[in-house]
DNA sequence: CGCAGTCTAGCAC
DNA sequence: GTGCTAGACTGCG
C-alpha cells in the first residue's frame, strides 16, 4: 500500500454529511506530511472522476484544512462547497460552518 | 503574516 | 539515480 492509496483508503471512510482534514488524514496514515496529503488528493491518479459519487470515489471535497476553511479543489473550489452543501454541510464564505460538529474523526473516541 | 518542518511528484543533470 | 523546487498544510512567533 503506497502513500496515496492510504490517503483514499482513509479519505473514502468519510462518511455523506462529514468532513475531515489534512492533518487527520496524515496522522491516520501515520505521518506528519500534511503538505503530502494534499498532494495526493490533488494528484490522485483516479482522476477527477474521483471527486463524483461512483464506486470507487474519494470524496476529496469532504477534506478541508484543520482550521475548516476549502484550501483547494481540482474542479474549483466553488464546485467544493457545492457538492459540500449538496451532502447538507452549508458553507460560508469558504468555510465549513459548524465545523467540529461535522468533522469525522478517524481514531475511536 | 511569515518561517520552518515534513513528504511526494515532477523536472533537470 | 540523485538533487532541487513547488504544493489542496500546520504550528509557532
């Protein structure tokens, strides 16, 4: 398992209606290379389709930076917020509102 | 706001 | 193959 495919493995076990970050991602995959996180969802080779509701997706819209603010999009950020606010998360002014409610934690409790 | 730490991918040599 | 740069980040000053 390479560095990538454990940054989709983790970032499609985020749940319709949450959202995780860069931070939590790296740290499930055991790293500190939050930088390196965004880069594979950014340069993930499933493409952009990897962004739609298909089998094998990675929801990398669901992935916001550790202060709940949209950073970066392949297919922009406004097309983030939408399919964010598509899944009942509302965003305002780039920014994930309730934030810690709808963040997804990966390490139980 | 700016700098440093950490990791991968891409391009130059 | 080795080396340098840039990037969807984060934490500290």
């Amino acid at each position: 398992m390479t560095f990538n495919e454990k940054i989709w493995e983790l970032c499609k076990k985020v749940p319709e209606g949450k959202v995780t970050t860069y931070k939590l991602l790296a740290e499930a995959a055991g790293t500190k290379a939050y930088r390196a996180v965004g880069n594979a969802m950014n340069r993930n080779p499933n493409g952009l389709l990897s962004c739609g509701y298909g089998k094998d997706m990675v929801p990398c819209h669901r992935v916001v930076d550790s202060t709940g603010h949209l950073h970066g999009f392949a297919h922009g950020l406004r097309k983030k917020a939408e399919l964010l606010r598509k899944e009942g998360i509302k965003i305002k002014n780039n920014r994930i509102e309730n934030f810690e409610a709808t963040l997804y934690c990966f390490k139980p409790q």
